[in-house]
C-alpha cells in the first residue's frame, strides 16, 4: 500500500514511517520541515535500508496535493501535519487555524478529488474538556481549552461530516496522550527547536548538560506525591497504533475515534527518578509554581484500541526514558 504521510519528517511522522516501511507499505513523505530536518531521512534509511521519496512542500499546496496522490498512486493518508505548541497558539491562533484546520481541509479536498477514501489523522487528547475525572475513553464531552485543541478538534469534526457525507470515506481520528521515547537504535527522536516546552526532553536536555535544572510545575496536586500526572506512550508503541489503524480503517467506511495511550497515569517525579536511573545520576531540580492551565491528572482508557485494533502499548517508563537518554546523548544537539 503507498501512503502519504504529511509532516513524515517529524518526530512522530518519521517513527511511523521506519514501521510503515518494516511492514511492506510504502510511504511517501510531504513535509514543509517548518519544524524538522531533512537529515531525518538519513536515519530512516539507515534504519530501514530504505529511503522513502520525500517531497518538500507545505499541506496547504492543493496542487502540490492532487500531483502528489496521483502521480504515487496513493491509497491512503496519515496526516501528522501541523503545528503543537499551545502557548504559540494561545498568541497565534490564526497561524493554527491555519496550518492545521484549513491545511487539512485542502488535504480532504485534494483526496476527494484523486479518490482517496481513507484518512487517519493526529488528533490529541486535548480535544477533551478537563473537568472530568479520568480515565478518558472517547465518550468522554471535548471542551479543548486552547486555539491547538480546538484546532484538532474542528479537523475531527470536520472528519465525521465527510464520513456522513461520503458512504466509502474511512475517517480515523487517534487521540495521542503524552507521546515520548525515542527509536531503540538511538537514531531517531524527539529535537525541539529552542527550549523544550514538554517534560521529557527537558528532562533529557538536563540530562545532557544543555539546561540546568528541571523545573517541577506544582508540586501540591491531588496526586499521591503532587506533581502532575499524565499518561505517557513510547513512540513507537504510539506508531504501531497508526500501523494497527490503517490496518483496521482502510476499506472500513466511517469516523473510527481511538484513544492512544497506555492506560496508566505517572507523576513528573516518577519520570525524574526513571530518567535519572536511565542516564545514571540524580538529575537537578527545582519546585515551581503550577503551569497556567495545567491539569493535575488525567490518562487514556485505551479499551476501544485494544478491542478493536488489537493493539495496546507495551513500553513502560523505563523504555522510554533509556531509549530518549540513548538518542539524546548520541545527538546531544539533535538532527544536524
Ligand atoms: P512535529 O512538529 O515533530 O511534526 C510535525 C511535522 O509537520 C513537522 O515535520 C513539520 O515540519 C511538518 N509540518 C507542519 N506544518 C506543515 C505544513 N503546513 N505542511 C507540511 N508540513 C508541515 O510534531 P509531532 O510531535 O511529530 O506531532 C505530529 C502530529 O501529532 C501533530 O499534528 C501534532 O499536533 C500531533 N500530536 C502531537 C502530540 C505530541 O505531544 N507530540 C500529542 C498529540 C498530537
Ligand atoms: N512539566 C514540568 N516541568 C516542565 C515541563 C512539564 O513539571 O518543564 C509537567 C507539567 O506540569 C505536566 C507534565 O510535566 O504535569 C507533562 O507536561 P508536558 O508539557 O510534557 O505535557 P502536557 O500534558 O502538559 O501536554
């Protein structure tokens, strides 16, 4: 199956591209690398001993789209294109509506135009209002807080409303929780640009003597030691979930809405002493204030995955943290 993977060259794209290529199909990558390096490519075929055709283009191109799905005989789409940061979308909403929602809706159009029914898409666990007690299933009611969730959640809106209109459209939304790790060769992984806003590579950017210390963002939660508690999905567990997706999805019409996460919660201090333990020494830190709009605890229900897809992830803390200390300290500043 040749499938177009929109933003491939990203951190999680390019970990679901090396599995793409493991189970035979063939991706094609389109990536405006706004926040990625072509060196990745590199690395995947290092990996792979296959180097997927990459185009370089930006989602919101409808020519660039309709060429691309016709000329490599496409079958499917996984979408991971788009931009992440909350707080940059709290100061930019309209650069986020953008790139993600109006970015998607030329996808669709150029799909329905070259006849391309099936679509899975990187939606996130953000779509969901934070006022209820976890753990999440899909039922739970979405009430994003911010200009990213709501991004996300329009393009699965919109998702639902092409699956209602068109009987063969295969629309699969995956709700990711906290996606972390890195490929076991050490090869692949996360790269920030700037100053990490998430947990675990700054935790691994301490780690490797480019920041000084952790800031731990509240430390009086209700969580049993008051740190903040999250469910964290190795990246290639979360990548085998798009594989056991398209499996599922392609050639089954509809909107099919997954939860990808491991089911299980962990404080910021059970990954700091994981990640001490990965790298060998006790990482510094420092008590800080709660982080505007925090939460203090949620995690994924993953049950519909598991029953459905047959998947589940597999990778515990110790996993993720070794295999993110093992890239981070090969590539101590990322892909060159
Ligand atoms: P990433 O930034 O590493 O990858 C996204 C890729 O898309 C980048 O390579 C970027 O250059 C490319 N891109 C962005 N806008 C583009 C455009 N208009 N045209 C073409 N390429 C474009 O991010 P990631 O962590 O791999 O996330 C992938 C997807 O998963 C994103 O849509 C993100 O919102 C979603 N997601 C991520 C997380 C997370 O914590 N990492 C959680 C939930 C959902
Ligand atoms: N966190 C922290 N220090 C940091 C970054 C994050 O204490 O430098 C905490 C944050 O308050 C939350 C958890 O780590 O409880 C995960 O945050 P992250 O930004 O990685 O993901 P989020 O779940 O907020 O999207």
């Amino acid at each position: 199956m040749k499938i177009l993977v929109t933003g491939g060259a990203g951190y999680i794209g390019s970990h679901t591209c090396v599995q793409l290529i493991d189970k035979g199909w063939q991706p094609v990558i389109l990536d405006s690398l706004v926040n990625s390096k072509v060196s990745v490519l590199d690395r995947i075929e290092s990996i792979t001993g296959h180097r997927p055709p990459f185009i370089k283009g930006d989602v919101r191109d409808a020519d660039l789209l309709s060429k691309l799905l016709s000329e490599h005989s496409v079958e499917a789409v996984i979408h991971f294109a788009g931009l992440k940061a909350v707080g940059e979308s709290v100061a930019q909403p309209l650069r986020y509506y953008d790139n993600n929602v109006h970015g998607s809706v030329v996808l669709m159009q150029a799909m329905q135009k070259c006849a391309v029914k099936t679509l899975v898409f990187s939606s996130s666990a953000t779509v969901y209002g934070h006022a209820f007690a976890p753990p999440w299933n899909e039922q739970v009611p979405t009430a994003p807080a911010n200009p990213y969730g709501r991004s996300k959640l329009m393009v699965d809106q919109i998702m639902g409303d092409m699956a209602a209109a068109d009987a063969a459209c295969s629309m699969t939304s995956l709700r990711y929780f906290n996606p972390v790790g890195a490929h076991a060769s050490g090869l692949m992984g996360e790269d920030p640009q700037g100053t990490p806003n998430n947990l675990m590579p700054y935790l691994a950017q301490v780690a490797v003597g480019r920041l000084e210390a952790l800031q731990i963002y509240g430390t009086d939660y209700d969580t049993p030691d008051g740190t903040g508690v999250r469910d964290y999905i190795h990246v290639t567990d979360l990548a085998q979930g798009h594989i056991a997706a398209l499996a599922y999805a392609h050639g089954q019409p509809g909107h099919h809405v997954f939860n990808l996460g491991s089911g299980q919660g962990h404080s910021v201090m059970d990954m700091l002493k994981a990640f001490g333990k990965a790298c060998g020494r006790e990482l510094p830190y420092t008590l800080s204030p709660r982080r505007p709009g925090d939460v203090a605890a949620y995690w994924a229900n993953p049950q519909h995955a598991r029953n459905t897809l047959g998947w589940h992830a597999e990778k515990s803390i110790d996993d993720m943290c070794q295999d993110t200390w093992r890239w981070q300290s090969s590539n101590p500043n990322g892909y060159l």
